[in-house]
C-alpha cells in the first residue's frame, strides 16, 4: 500500500504514514491542497516554521498512462499569501509515485542554519549535509548530484533564489537527459523549501513497488482511448503544432489577436514577434542543426512531446527549455527580439532557480520603473546577475513583479494576490483576464486555460472580446483542478475537449487505477470541491473578492491594437464561483 | 460660510465649493474618512490617479480652544492598502482653518513631471513651479520657503522619501519656530502627495475670516472647563509628566512594565532604557543648557506643551522633537542607548520626510535581517542615508517594515496590515495588542490608547495581561475617532478620562462652534460612525478579520522579562466591533 512520507526538518526524522482515507483517493493537486487546507494554519507565516511543503504524484502519475508525469507541489505560497499548487513534468514525480509514496510531506524548520538534502529510496530516507552545494548554480549542482547519487536517480533541488527566500523561486527538478529545466515554477515554493533549509530531494526508484493499479483491464482501456485522442488531435499530435513549434507556436496566433502582451501590458502586439515564435525556434534547430531539437519530451511517456532543445550558432545547446511563456516573459514583454538572449536569460533562471513567467515580468516591471529601457537586451542580462548575486536591487527583484513595482512606486504592475500575468492580455481576451482574476493561484493561466475556445476554436469557438464567461471560466477551473490531479499534463485538455472517448479515457485510467467508478459528473464533483478547499483556505488567509479583481490600470489604459479595457463587471467575475 | 477647496493635480483647476450638508458638522478625521469613503474607489492603486489627498482641520482648531491644533490627512494608504487618517499638531491647520477651509481636496495626476507647490491665501490659490526643491532636505527647503512666502505663513511639505513615493513617508509640517518638524507620519501618505507631484503646500492666514462660532458663550463655557481639566491633570498639568519629561517620561514606564519593545520587539525591556528616557533628555536640556528646552508647544494655543528641543554638547540645536515613540523605534528597539545618535537620527526622519516609528522598525527589521548589528549606531546612520539617496537598498527600507522583511525573508516582523508596531509590547499588555490588531489605520497606538488605563491607571487602573478587553478597546477607539475629529490632540483623553468637567468642556466647544446640542452618548455615536466608515472603506479594499490579526510569531515566541505569548483569543478580538 502507498504511504505518506513526512519529513521533519526540525529534528530530521522520517515517518511512513498510512494514507487516511480520506486522501485515499487523491492524488497531484486534489491531494496537496488537501493536506495543506487539513495541516497548515492558513494565517502561517509562509516562511515560518508552521508552513508545509507537499510533494504528491498524480494519480497515475508512475503508470506508463500517456503524458502522466506530473507532479504537484504545494504550500502557502509566499507570493500570494494564498493556497498554491504547482506542477511540473519530470520523471522525478513518477519515481516517487514508483516508490509507492503518494505524498511526501516536508514541515518544520531547522534551527542550526545548516542545510540538508534527502535521499528517497525503498529502503527510506537519508539525510545528507548539503552546505557544500550552498550558492552554486543548478548546472553546477545536478551532475554533481547525479555523479554522486547515480545517473538513474531523479533529483529536486532550489537555486540560489530558494537559498534566499525570494517569492519568485521556483522548485526545480531534471528532466529526461538530467539537466535542471523542469520547474514547479509559480508562486516561490522555492522560498518555502528554503526557508526549510532543504536543497535537494533524491529520488531512486529501483526495487520500488510501482504503482498499485486496481484494474489494470479497464487502466489499459482507458490509456489506450486517451493515447488515440493525444495522437490524433491536431493540437496534441506527433506532427502536430505542439511538437513542432513548441508551446511557443502561439507567440504569432496570440499577437495576430491583439492579445499578446508587450512592454509590460502597454501593447496587445509585439512587432519583433515572429523572430521569437516557435517557428523561429525551429527554424534555429534546423538551420543550426547541432544538439537542436524540437519535440522534445520533458518525462518518459509523454506522447505529445512539446519540449525543445534550442542550439546556440554553432550547434551547441543554447538552452533547454524556451516555452511560450517564457519567450514572451523574456521578450515580447520586456521588449527583446533576440531569441539568443532570451535563451541566455532563460538559462539563467534554471540555473538560479526561478519561475521565468515571474522573472520576466518583474524585468518588465523594472523596466517600467526606469531600472533599463524596454529592450535593452545587455541591462536585462545584468538585471539577473542581481538577483543571481543577491545584491539589494536583486532581492527587491527576486520578490517578483507586485513587491518590485511597490518598491518602486509604480502603478502599472500586471499581477493578481502578487503573482504576476501570464502571455495573454486580458483587455484583449476577457476569459482569460477572468481566470487570472478569480483563480485560487492569482495570475495563472493554467487554472483554466480558456485560450482553448476563445483563440484556437477547441471545444468551439468563442469570441475572445464577449464578457460573459462566467460559466466557461468555471468550468474550466473544475475541469482543469482535476487533470492536475489525475497527474496528466494540462495540454491532455486540447485533445479531450474535443474527443470525448479521450475524455472517457481519462475516466478509465483513474477509474483503473483506483478501483472507482468516476462519471464525467463525479469528475467535474471533485474538481469543483477541490476549488472550493483551495478557496476556503483563501478566505481564511484574509482573501476576498476585492483579490478576485484585475489590476486598476487596466480599467483606465486603453490597449492597442483593439482599444480595449478591462470591463468584465466585478458581478460576473463573482458569479464564476457564485458566492 | 466655510468652504472645501478642491484642487485637481491635473490641468491644476482650483475650486471653492460649498461644502454639502452631510459634511457641515464635520471635522478632522471625521471628514477626511468622509470624503475618502466617498470619492475614492477602495480598489484603486494608492499611488494612481483615483487615489485623493484630504486635509482637514478639527472641528475647532483654529479657535483659542486649549491644545487644539491638529490637522488630519486622510487618503488610501500605500502603506496598508486600507484607509488612513494621520493627523499632526502644528500652526498650518490653524491657519487653513482660520482661512475658512473646511477641508482641502488634492486630486488627479500631472502627466508631465513637473513638480508644484501651493499657496494658498484668503484670495485663492496660485501654483508654484517646485522642481528647484526636488532632491533636497526639508531643513533647506524651509527656511527658503519662508523667506519667499513670509515668516507668518505656515508650510506642509513632503521630502524626498515622498518623492520616491516610498510608503513611510510622511507629510511634514512647521512648529511654532518654523521647523519641518511636525508630521502626519504613519501610512505614508507623504507618498500620495508625491504621487501626485506636489511639493508643497504654504498657507498664509491674514486677513482670512477666522473660525465661525456659532455660539460664543458656550464655546467659552466649553474651553475654559477643558482648559481647567488640562491644568489640573498630573500627567497633563503645567509641571506635569508630559511637560516635564516629554512624552518619553514613558520609557522607564513601559520598561518596568516589561512592556517596551528591545531589539525588534525579541525583549520586553531594555537594559539602556534609563539613557534615552524623557529623564535623560530633561537632564541634557539642564547640564548643556544652550537651546535646550523641554516644555515647547507644537502650536500655539497648547496648554499641555510636550515637546522639546534636544541641545548638543555645545548648547546648539541637535534636533526637535524627540518622542516617545522615537527614542523607542530607533533606541531600545534597534538596540541603541545613545540619545545623540537617537536625535540625529530623528533629524535625518525630519529631513528626508520620514514616520519616525516606521523609520526605527524598518531599521530593527534590517537588523533582524542582519544588515547591522543591534546597537550598531553607525550602520544605522548608514541605512538612514541609503533611504535618502534612494539606492536599492533605500528604496526597500523606505517601503517600511513589512516591505523589508518580506524582501529579506524575515519572519519576526512586528507589523498589522503592513504597518509597524508602536512601542508597546503587545504581548506584555494585552489591550494595545487588540488595538493594533482591529485598529483601521494598521498597528497604531493613537488609536485606541489603552496603555492609559493598561499602564497608567488614567480612568482606573486594568490589569495589563487582562485579555477581556473587546469593551475596553471597542470604547477608547470611538472616543479617539471623535477626539481626532475635534481638532484637539489626542492628550486631553488623559484629563477628560478622570475629570468629568472636562469632558464636558470638549463637547460644549464642539457644540459652541457648530450650534449643536451634542451629548455625551452623541460623541460615542460619532465615534462609532467613524470607525464603521472606516471599517467598511477598509473591507471593500480587501482586508478581513484575516487582517485584524498580529503576527504569528507573538504567539509562538515567549517574550522576556514575563515569558508571555500573544494568547487574545481570535473571537474576543472579532468581538471588539462586533460584526
């Protein structure tokens, strides 16, 4: 039977609990906001010692279930003061899942200024002095830990901005060659893990268990259904956009809908976007050739392969990886064309442990606040090494886009309880700016990524300019806290949107694995009581529906090329989640 | 008739405007939180266009009526994110008064950067280019402003810390002898003033109509019954323990209560406290004689007289005025015993134009941070200087405490809706740890001052580790909201408290100037009236019973010399209003 694993850091101790039953069922974010809605004192401090950091595999996450590899982090976010889940692609979450921990639990608070890491194996936990990788980059770090530990091992680890505690460092775990690239990246989990004085958790799966399954039938059926929907959807297909171009195949379709956001949220359209695109990364891995790839698979066993590889001029690796958010963070946003320094900057955030969605914007905010001009590709560069070094102007940064414009008394800051927007206007495409308004996370377009129907014309098309989306926005909040706990990727959306015997695919899987008999019903039942902890906890932490709100400005500042606002009534955006 | 003056920041408009019914008995605080409940958009950015500047005088400052001086700010605080009133005793609400203003509006937003300044007299108002003031201190900006404008006018200014919009700026005001010494300190609304580009404010009386009376018998009635109490009172008397020692005859006071916050609020007494205590500065004024003097007033009128001018070895000025709050924040707090370095501290907040109690916390935090030492004077001085050159790092400090513990990860952070605790240990004395708690403007002694009754014994004497206080805090807090309404300073609470006649005499004052038949049971409602304004501005804002909470570490961490945890339970203090 699985088991939580909870780790003290206090006192260096280790139980293996059995799972209550009331988690039995859980797993990915269902389960970490669970046991940080039953466990932390939503009043924490969320760098104190009354704070949790929760790991939890999916639910078949670990199971050869297509593009399952995700696995969830949790905790009260020091960036939002809210509830927060973040999840990555990595083999390391399947590892976990493998050892046959659904959960691993990591609280309490050294005293001693000493740090630690872990090494999960089936024969338990060791703790291991880690002060010698203390101030080092994560390139540096990870092959140290695998030549230490074994190339077969996964590994999780913070940069230097966890060390330092600032809001915007993400968790980074490796990907399927080893390097440092995969990121629990929003809302400074990072921070918490360092204020824990842990820098990296090893996982070795070999001689685990695996993964229970209760009907490996029906699990076969069902991953089988998804795999087909995945491999036929034009979106998710090998061949497709996804695979070809990357995440960053939207660059070109959210700047020809005005929605691209540019300069800081000054303008819906970028006129250097084409040489950020994905097609421009794969025009790089084409004519540059070398280690250049495109399709790339962030875990094993991802059909959908959106990763990429992008070369430096003489064929060598630039950086792995540049996803849409992140060419646009570092570009569009900061007003930079130049995919290499983009890939630099984007290297620099592996290596120092951040989000780069947040990274970006803060360069953006600074920007704004006259710290650099918008494009200055050199000062953005120097900007990192700031909050690389540590320095006043780089712990002001390293705070994110919210405490940056703070610090600097500047009004246009594009954030939500503190995180900062995503690569979607919402003046331009109201849904999303309703998603990133009411979501449990703050700014986070993965809450529910409406860009499906109202840019690509998934599930149907809807205009991108109507308001009233109230319905559409929830739903997809439901739908979407649930495959974060099933353990798939977000992108599985493109496809079960639009196939339903994908859909019941998904079902199955779970259904398989668990030994249940979820509906279609009980599935959007248990995505909306996810939502509904995730909120409660909120409330508790002193949010309320003046949080659930866009930022002033986007009222009173018309955005080109459409001049538009932002003027979603306050009443439909609490009528998403009705109260 | 009185009139409000509306002045729009930007095409520079001015306006005389009639000032509507509902507004006609108010005054002070009672009117500035009036005027924001009702113009400013509890969302709006603090430093945006939407955001206004109110000046309001009492409701008789500008009459003889004893001790009654004080001018409220009111606006939404950068500081809190809820709404602020920050009132000041100095000749300038006198004279604003006396020109028949009611109150002064401050809106809009000059798009071009220039910087203005006001003069405003019985024939109108003119604007004055200002950008020749920029980036100086207010010891060289006012001495050139009353050589320009007249020695008899009096002067409103912020420094360059409002400048930076940094959110512990504060507006400053003249003393009696001119000295930018006087401060609306707490929320920086300093920073509101400079977000809307204006430098100063000069006010010149002569030849204005002077305060209406509607009833000059009663008024006289009223005034000469509290000027009595005044007189009489130990702690309020000529001779008295204000007049005497200042208002740091607390120090030794709250030291043996073991109620005075050491070292970033780690301690409850302090081993120097004897060395910066009103004593001590009593004593420096008598062995170094020169300019020294305790017993100065703020402003004329004044019969209680508790400032001071703090003489250098030499006899020549080092600083008015040192407080209380001030020998606190940057003496037993930042672990420093040394009241020179105290007083150039102080001149440093007078100079840059900075809240003494949220400049001394922030330094503690920084320390806390392990920027200096405890106690290290020097590096104090340094990071008082970073603030004024608004490096990075001084651009962090000047956001306040809560600001720079964020940045640096600190979790002892003493602060409630952002801003500082006063120098009172919440822990220690249990009814100002409710205050700061539920208290609209955020941590704040003025409040609802328990320490009376907690530690003094003025109305009686309470335990001070007494946790039913919800009565006790409820009560002191409408009273307060309609003493800082009247104009008077907060100080006639100590002889209206324990002499009836005199609190008779503030309501026949209030009702001999506006023709009001007012009783006793009339100003509680008053009072009342005003928190429920600001309680609801502060809701609509976003701030719950979440934010009427201390920090978490009071509850966790024992505090010496009594070993005591915050421990008010959470419903005795949601029961304090009620709701």
């Amino acid at each position: 039977m699985a088991k939580i694993l909870r780790v003290n850091m206090s006192d260096r101790s280790v139980k293996h609990e059995e799972v209550p039953e009331k988690y039995r069922l859980m797993g990915g974010r269902w389960l970490t906001s669970g046991i940080v809605s039953d466990e932390v004192d939503p009043l924490c401090h969320p760098l104190g010692p009354n704070n949790k950091l929760i790991f939890a595999p999916g639910i078949v996450t670990g199971t050869i279930a297509p593009t399952s590899g995700r696995v969830s982090v949790g905790g009260k976010s020091p960036l939002t003061g809210g509830i927060k889940e973040s999840n990555a692609g990595t083999p390391w979450g399947q590892k976990l899942a493998r050892l046959g921990i659904k959960a691993l639990v990591v609280e309490g608070y050294p005293q001693d200024g000493k740090w630690w890491g872990l090494h999960i194996t089936k024969d338990g936990v060791e703790f291991f002095p880690a002060d010698e990788y203390i101030g080092k980059g994560l390139y540096e770090i990870f092959p140290d830990l695998f030549k230490r530990f074994g190339e077969k091992v996964s590994i999780s680890a913070i940069g230097v901005a966890g060390e330092y505690k600032m809001a915007m460092a993400g968790i980074c775990f490796n990907d399927i060659d080893n390097r440092p690239s995969r990121y629990s990246g929003r809302g400074g989990l990072g921070a918490v893990m360092g204020s824990k004085h842990l820098k990296f958790i090893v996982v070795d799966d070999q001689g685990g268990p695996g993964v229970e399954i209760a009907n490996t039938k029906l699990f076969d059926i069902g991953r089988k259904k998804l795999t087909e929907a995945l491999r036929t959807h034009d979106v998710t297909k090998p061949g497709g956009g996804l695979n070809t171009y990357g995440t960053a195949v939207l660059v070109n379709i959210l700047n020809e809908a005005g929605g691209l956001p540019t300069r800081n949220f000054r303008e819906g359209r970028f006129e250097g976007a084409a040489k950020i695109s994905g097609e421009a990364m794969a025009e790089y891995c084409k004519t540059r050739g070398g280690v250049g790839r495109m399709g790339h698979p962030c875990h094993p066993g991802c059909v959908i392969q959106c990763s990429n590889i992008i070369p430096n001029p003489d064929g060598s690796e630039l950086v792995s990886v540049i996803e849409y958010e992140t060419t646009w963070a570092f570009g569009a946003n900061c007003g930079i064309d130049n995919l290499d320094v983009i890939g630099k900057l984007t290297w620099m955030c592996n290596d120092i442990g951040l989000d780069t969605i947040e990274a970006g914007g803060t360069i953006a905010v600074a920007m704004e606040a006259g710290l650099a001009e918008f494009g200055d590709e050199e000062r953005a560069i120097e900007l990192m090494e700031e909050i690389s070094k540590g320095t006043p102007l780089g712990r002001i940064l390293g705070q994110g886009a919210a405490i940056t414009g703070k610090v600097f008394g500047v009004t246009r800051v594009p954030s939500v309880k503190g995180q900062n927007m995503p690569a979607y206007e919402p003046r331009a495409v109201k849904g999303i700016g309703m998603t990133f308004a009411v979501s449990t996370m703050g700014a986070d377009h993965t809450s529910g990524y409406t860009i499906a129907p109202e840019i690509l014309g998934v599930s149907g098309k809807v205009d991108q300019f109507d308001k009233d989306k109230a319905e559409l926005v929830r739903n997809f909040q439901h739908s979407t806290a649930f495959i974060d706990s099933s353990g798939h990727c977000l992108f599985i959306a493109f496809a079960i949107l639009d196939i339903p015997s994908g859909f019941e695919g998904l079902i199955e899987e779970c259904n398989g694995v668990l030994g249940t008999n979820w509906t279609a019903e009980d599935v959007m039942k248990i995505g909306r009581e996810i939502i509904d902890t995730e909120r409660a906890f909120n409330a508790a932490a002193g949010l309320t529906r003046a949080h659930d709100r866009l930022p002033e400005f986007m009222k009173y500042e018309k955005l080109p090329p459409h001049n538009v606002v932002w003027d979603v009534p306050d009443e439909t955006l609490d009528a998403v989640f009705g109260e």
